[in-house]
C-alpha cells in the first residue's frame, strides 16, 4: 500500500489523517509543536462543516460548543449593527479542538510525530524523500498542511514568499459578558477586531492589525490603548473583560497572496494552498474542505485507481472550482474594513440594505459538505 506524509497538524493536515487512517492506507503526519498549543485565530467555525465533522464522529459536541447565529458589526467611530448569519457557526478553541482530533486520529492508527519540523520536501520521479529533525523519511504522497507561511515554503521556494505582507494577527481568551449567539466585528483604524465565545464560557478576542500601526506604537498594551480603544465597543471590552493569557498569542507576516494547491507534486491545503481574510470566517471551514478533497484524490491514488497525474490534477481543478473565487471576494471585502470611511459605508450596507450585506457575507462561505 502507498504511504503518505503530512506536513503540519492543523485543521486540514489532521482532517486529512483521520479521514486517510479510516481508508486504511499508512499515514505520517508531521507537527512541529506540541498539542495542546494556541494559535492565532478567531474559533468561529463555519456551519458549513457540521454535516462532515459529524460524518465522521469529530464534531465536538463533547465541549457543547456555542452556537452562533449573528453577526455584529461596528465602525471605527462605533456605529453598530446586528444581522442575522444564515448559516453561523460555532465557537471552539483550537487549543481544545485540535487536542481532541489528534485522540481520534491516533485511535484511526495514523502516526502523529510532535515537535518534529519538516525542513525539506524532494520529489524523486517515483516519491518524496522528506528530512524532519535530521532524519530522513520516504512516501509515495506528500501533502502540505503547514499554514500560512513555514520553512518548507522557502525550501520549495514558493513565490508568494517575495512579497512582504503587512499583517499581525493578536489573540487573547478572555472572561466577558458576550452574547452566546453573537460573533462581534468590531473596527478601528488599521485593522478589525472578532469576538465571539468557545467552550467554558470563554471569549475569544483576535485582531489583525497593519505592521505600521504596531512599529508606529512600539508595543500591543500601547497600540491598544491608542487606537482600538477608539472605538467605544473595544473600548469597554479592553477595560471590563478579564484577560486569561499572561501575554497574547501574535503573528506576523500574515499572506493572502495567491499561492495555489500544488506545488513541486506537493498537494498543499488549507492556508497553505491560499488563505482567505480572516474577517469572513471560513479559513477553518475551507481548510476542513480540502481535506475531504485531498482524502478522496489521494486516497483514489494509494488504491492505484488513478495515476499520480490525475491525482493532481482532479485535485487542483476541484480546489480551484471551490476555493479560487472565495479567496478573490474575501480580498475585495477585506477593503471595506479598517478605515473609518469604508467601516461606516459597511455598518451602513448593513443596515439599510441587508440583502446586499448578506449577498456579499454568502460570497466568501461554501454549502455544507
Ligand atoms: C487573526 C486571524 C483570525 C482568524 N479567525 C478565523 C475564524 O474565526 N474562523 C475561521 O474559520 N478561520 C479563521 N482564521 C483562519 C484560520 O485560522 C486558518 O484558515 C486555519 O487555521 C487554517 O488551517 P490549516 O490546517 O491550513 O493551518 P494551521 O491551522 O495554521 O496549521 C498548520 C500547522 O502546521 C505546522 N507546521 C508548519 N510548518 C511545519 C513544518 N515545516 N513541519 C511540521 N509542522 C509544520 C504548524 O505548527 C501548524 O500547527 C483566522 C486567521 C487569523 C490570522
């Protein structure tokens, strides 16, 4: 039977290992920290992947996860608005989340190595040859989960690494009186901010801020008191919430360049394949997404009911029919955020013509699957 490697334990890589270890076929998956860890994101998923997740016995339910129905949304200056999500979500940590899928798939047979970084992908005419910690590895299939931006994109030097990109993303927990059913979008100049309840009780607070606005206020304490607190809604947030984390989880460099789902016969998914903007919500849900694509494709390959060219290339087509256009929308969108003008004309769409709101929100989501 072919084996496959995985590179990168988040929603994609460890949706993809579950779903292969399942099918039978021997899979490695590769993380280079170790569960449980946090990570910079919002923990607002996307209802669209409650069908799969339930499919295969990982929805977490055993958390009971809020469910959240509306969205509100205010400007720089603190105009607000509610609408309702047709679809919503649901709200976990990937702290737990990610911790609870890792059981599931160890119990499925696949092997997860920990703490263990992939630094160099080779394809040989006939499979990869793959270096993590020094020690060398074979498969027939190579699949990068690895995120946003790693190692082994320099190391298979990827073009969208050329470009700098401007973004920091900041994420605390934190104890405060959030409606259960509501994700927040709050803006202030340079950037937005989400909150919305996971498990326990808590709050999930994460922004994504433009690198000039962090250099120009030289540390986050003073970024925030300076220009999130502008808006009254953060405001209150920062004064009266309780904060749960010593110091915030931040990132930098964060990419929505293009970059595309293969790579040196590599088949790359979730942020690593493209990452949408954060304030639409769906990273998650399509990272969940294309590891039922990339189950399916390579699982048809390590069957030998398809040749490794058709493996790729049915791969890329179904990534592109349903990911290239929510990518280009989330773009476009994003340009309606971080600016006091263009965070009023969004609070004011919303209000007063919420059939377009809403056509623009239905734009960067999928169906469930
Ligand atoms: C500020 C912010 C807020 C967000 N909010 C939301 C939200 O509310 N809802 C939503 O749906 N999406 C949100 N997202 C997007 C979401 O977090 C991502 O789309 C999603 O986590 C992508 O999953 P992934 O599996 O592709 O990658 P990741 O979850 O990033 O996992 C990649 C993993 O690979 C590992 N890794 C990297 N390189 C290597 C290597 N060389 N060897 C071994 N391991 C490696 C990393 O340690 C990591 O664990 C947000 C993103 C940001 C930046």
């Amino acid at each position: 039977m072919a084996t496959v490697v995985i590179v990168g334990g988040g929603l994609s890589g460890l949706l993809a290992a579950l779903q292969l270890a399942k099918q039978g076929i021997p899979v490695t998956l590769f993380e280079r920290k170790q569960y449980p860890f946090h990570r910079v994101c919002g923990e607002y998923i996307s209802n669209e992947t409650v069908p799969f997740l339930r499919s295969l016995g990982v929805y977490p339910s055993v958390f009971q996860p809020p469910v959240i129905r509306e969205l509100q949304l205010t400007s720089v200056n603190g105009r607000a608005v509610t609408l309702p999500l047709d679809l919503g979500g649901f709200g976990i940590s990937r702290f737990s989340f990610d911790a609870f899928l890792v059981q599931h798939i160890r119990a499925a047979g696949a092997t997860v190595k920990e703490q263990s970084e992939v630094t160099q992908v080779t394809f040989n005419g006939q499979g990869f040859d793959v270096m993590a910690e020094g020690q060398s590895w074979t498969a027939d299939v190579v699949i990068g989960a690895h995120g946003k931006r790693s190692r082994l994109d320099t190391t298979l030097n990827r073009p969208f690494l050329r470009k700098r990109s401007p973004y920091v993303g900041v994420k605390y927990h934190i104890r405060y009186d959030q409606p259960r059913n509501r994700i927040s979008l709050h803006n202030f100049e340079n950037g937005y901010c989400g909150i919305s309840q996971v498990e326990d009780g808590k709050s999930n607070l994460c922004y994504l801020v433009h690198r000039d606005a962090v250099k120009k206020h030289h540390h986050i304490p003073e970024l925030e008191k300076a220009v999130l607190h502008r808006n009254p809604y953060l405001k209150e947030i920062f004064t009266n919430a309780e904060f749960l984390f010593d110091r915030p989880e931040v990132i930098n460099e964060i990419s929505f360049a293009t970059k595309g789902p293969l790579e040196g016969h590599v088949l790359m998914g979730g942020d690593a394949a493209g990452m949408i903007t954060p304030l639409c919500g769906n990273g998650m849900a399509m990272a969940i997404h294309a590891s039922k694509l990339l189950a399916e494709e390579v699982g048809a390959f390590c069957r030998n009911e398809i040749t490794r060219d058709q493996m790729e290339q049915r791969y890329a087509t179904r990534w592109n029919n349903l990911f290239a256009k929510r990518l280009w929308a989330g773009r476009q969108i994003q340009k309606l955020f971080g600016s006091e003008w263009a965070s009023n004309l969004a609070v004011n769409l919303a209000r007063f013509a919420p059939p377009i709101a809403n056509f623009l929100i239905r734009q960067t989501h999928g169906q469930p699957f």
